[in-house]
C-alpha cells in the first residue's frame, strides 16, 4: 500500500504543476519556486514530516521536498551554530542534490550539441 500512495502522492503533486502550467500558463521556473517556496512553508508549520511519514517517496521526490530540506537543514544549524549556521544548513542536506545536477548538466552538454 505504501507504494500506491507514494505514486497517487507524487501524481497529485506533478498534476498539479501541470496545471500551473497549462491552466494558469506560469513558466516553468514560476512552477519550481512555488513548489521550493511551498515546501518551506509546510516545513516552517511542522506539515511536510508527517506529509512524509505518510506519502513516503511520493513527498521526498518532487520539488516541494527540496524546499523543506533547504529549510529544515538551515533550523537544525541555527539551533546549533546560531545565525551562521543558517548558510551552513542550507548546503547540508541539499548539497548532494545540487552536486549531481551540475555534474549530470556537464556530462550531458559534452554528449549533446545545444541548439543555438
């Protein structure tokens, strides 16, 4: 059952872009800092954990999950560093993300010609 919710979850959420994009006709960049600036809000009001004890992958894999991880990491070293652990938290959890699409991004330009 874990596995049907975690893709009826993931669905809603890209259904939902999708229609921020077709419907409302927002670019795609609208679209991410929605998702980014969503996911931190659910995060500041303690939602987007137990949106994830419940969904599972379905909540962790899209954007809104990036946008809880960027908060989440910079609280955590707030309470530990004070104000310069707010820059070190955002980079803790996100960094292997963040890494792995500029690494994917290059490989993938030295593959493919850009249309110019």
């Amino acid at each position: 059952m874990e596995y049907v919710i975690a893709f009826v979850v993931g669905g809603a959420i890209c259904i939902i872009g999708q229609l921020l994009l077709d419907v409302v006709k927002l670019t795609p960049a609208h679209v991410m800092s929605i998702f980014v600036v969503t996911g931190s809000i659910l995060d500041g009001f303690d939602i987007y954990d137990n949106f994830i004890e419940f969904a599972g992958a379905g909540a962790t894999v899209p954007i809104l999950s990036f946008g809880h991880s960027l908060l989440h990491g910079a609280m955590h070293q707030a309470h530990e560093h004070g104000f310069i652990g707010i820059g070190m938290g955002i980079f803790e959890l996100t960094s292997a993300g963040i890494s792995s699409a500029i690494l994917f991004a290059f490989l993938v330009s030295l593959i493919f010609k850009p249309k110019g």
